[in-house]
C-alpha cells in the first residue's frame, strides 16, 4: 500500500469531537454548507463592504480564497484516489463527478476562483471609475457564471480606459483642426 493510497483512505474528512459524548462527522453535504456560506460572506463583503481599505480588501481578495482553497487541496488529497473517472474525455469527468467528493472539490474550486476573480476585477474596475451600482451586477455575473461576469468587467474596463485615451493629437484640436 503506497503513502498516496493510505493518505486517500475512505474515513471521514474531519471529526470533531465535542465535550459531550457525540461525535460529529464532516460529511459532505455539511462541508458544503460551510463553503458555501464562507464563500457568500466574501462576496457580501466585497460587494457591500468598504473598499477605501485596504486591509478590509484582503479578506475577499486572498484570506476567504485561500482558506477555500485549503478546502480543496485535503479534499482532492484525502478523496480523489479511487473515485473513479478522469479529466482525458467529458465521460471521464462525468463519472469522477459522479463521486460526492469529487463535486464538491469542484464547487469548492468555483468557489475560491470565483470569489478571487471578483475581487480582483471589482479593484480593477474601481480604479477606472466604474460605478458600485454597476459594479453590483458585474460582479453577480460573476458570482453566478464566472467566466461570462468576468468577460463582462473585462470589456467595461477596457471601454473606460479606451474612452480615457486622446483620439486627437493636441495639434488637431481647437481652430487648427484641419478635419473640420
């Protein structure tokens, strides 16, 4: 038996054990309530909260994602052995998601990549003036599918910064405009 398939064993992730005599095992269903709920306190923080600070920035920024992404790393280091499936075909994927453990990886990996992109193109977006109200939606977008939200705050950053740039050399403005 290899130290990999000995670190992979079946048993319950965490237990904790309280001073009553009950013993509560981390399922995953209870883990991905926990996730969840830490990952929705970082995008509340984030969209609500104050961003003039920058120590109040990290949280959503780098603390929640990295804890999440502690998450991730014991489950895909305590569960991934023997789940079955692959990332080489859809199929293969599709049956390594058919694993509890594995989806929740998954989710968990949504969780803290979403959550980082969030927080780093909200700063992005707030250094070239987008507005929080605007800022809101984009950032649900993300939140919700990723990639879109992120495509999303991408081309309103690129159109504001675009729109900061001078069309016209200074020659051409004023009464020595040739073009008008």
């Amino acid at each position: 038996m290899n130290f990999f398939s000995v670190l992979c064993k079946r048993t319950p992730l965490i237990t904790y054990q309280l001073k009553l005599p009950v013993e509560i095992k981390m399922t995953p269903e209870i883990l991905f309530s926990l996730a969840s709920t830490v990952a929705m306190i970082g995008w509340v923080l984030l969209i609500l909260g104050p961003r003039r600070f920058a120590w109040f920035n990290v949280i959503p920024l780098w603390i929640i994602p990295t804890g999440l992404s502690a998450v991730y790393a014991a489950l895909i280091f305590s569960r991934f052995a023997g789940a079955g499936g692959g990332f080489d075909s859809l199929e293969n994927v599709m049956i390594l998601m058919s694993n509890q453990w594995a989806m929740l990886a998954g989710w968990v990996h949504f969780l803290a990549f979403d959550l980082f992109v969030g927080a780093f193109m909200a700063a992005r977006m707030d250094r070239v003036g987008v507005g929080r109200l605007v800022q809101t939606s984009i950032l649900g977008t993300i939140f919700m599918l990723g990639p879109l939200g992120f495509l999303i705050a991408g081309l309103t950053e690129l159109g504001l910064r675009t729109r900061a740039i001078p069309t016209q050399p200074r020659f051409f403005k004023g009464k020595h405009n040739a073009l008008t």
